[in-house]
C-alpha cells in the first residue's frame, strides 16, 4: 500500500473551484508501473460532467489503458451493455415471483447500479477519445429533441 506521501493532487477545474470548494481528484503517483491499487475516488457532490470524464482519463492513464482504441473500447462497452441487461433481467425476475424474498431486492437493484456504472465508464472513455464534451452534447442534442415531434 502507498502512503498518502506518494499521492499527487490533480488540479480541479479552476470554473468549479470558483463555485464552491471541490475536492480534488487524487490518483497515485506510480511512475511508469501502474499498480492495482486504486485511486481513490473524490468527486465533487455536484460534479460537471467534465469532472467524470477527467477522471475516467486519469483511471485509464493509472491503469495503463489509453492504448485500448476506440473501436475495442466499443466492444467492451457491449459486453457490459450485456451485463446489464442480464441484471435487469434478474430484477424483472425477481418481481416475477410473489413469493420472492424483499432482502434480494436491494442487491439486485444495486448490481443494477453497478453495470450502470461500467457502462458509463466505457461511454465517457469513447468520448475522451474523441474529445466529445458529453455535457455540452447532452445539451445540444435534447435541445435538438425538444424541437423533434414524437410519433407514437
Ligand atoms: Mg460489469
């Protein structure tokens, strides 16, 4: 295990410091091995979506995963897709049963959460490929939906 002296602060975003105190992302200073220890993980409560995906990167750098391209960034992003389908999949099981036991419940849903949440990670990992800054498209795009009409 490192000690907090082999921690090196990475700058948050100055726009955000401005805002209110946000605490700083950390990651390991691992020289030229990354370690599996992980970084821990300190994500301002109200976060921009840019912070997520400055820390995706900086995960990736740790781990010695930048050279995964886009396209195989894709195909894992499937699988998880996978995963998380099959999570829902036992959630919508569970429901299916009268007799299911409650205590199962928050587990399933929480697995949920998780494959959610490696989704995410592959998503925000493609964008950083390609510079997209996912907030300003997450705008622009249902800005664009808004106008669209929805047929049934
Ligand atoms: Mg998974």
């Amino acid at each position: 295990m490192s000690t907090d002296a082999s921690r090196k602060p990475i700058p948050s975003n100055p726009e955000i410091n401005e805002l209110e105190e946000a605490p700083e992302i950390e990651v390991l200073d691992t020289g030229d091995r990354p370690t599996l220890e992980l970084p821990p993980i300190r994500l301002h409560d109200a976060a921009p979506m840019s912070e997520y995906q400055r820390y995706i990167k900086q995960l990736e750098e740790h781990h010695g995963w930048t050279g995964v391209n886009l396209i195989e960034n894709c195909f894992l992003m499937g699988e998880e897709v996978g995963e998380l389908f099959k999570a829902v999949r036992k959630v919508k099981g569970f429901y299916d049963q009268a007799d299911a036991p409650e205590e199962e419940r928050a587990e399933l849903v929480a697995n949920v959460g998780e494959e959610i949440v490696d989704v995410l990670n592959y998503l925000l990992a493609i964008a950083n490929r390609l510079d997209i800054d996912v907030e300003r498209a997450f705008i622009e795009k249902n800005t664009k939906n808004l106008s669209r009409s929805w047929k049934a």
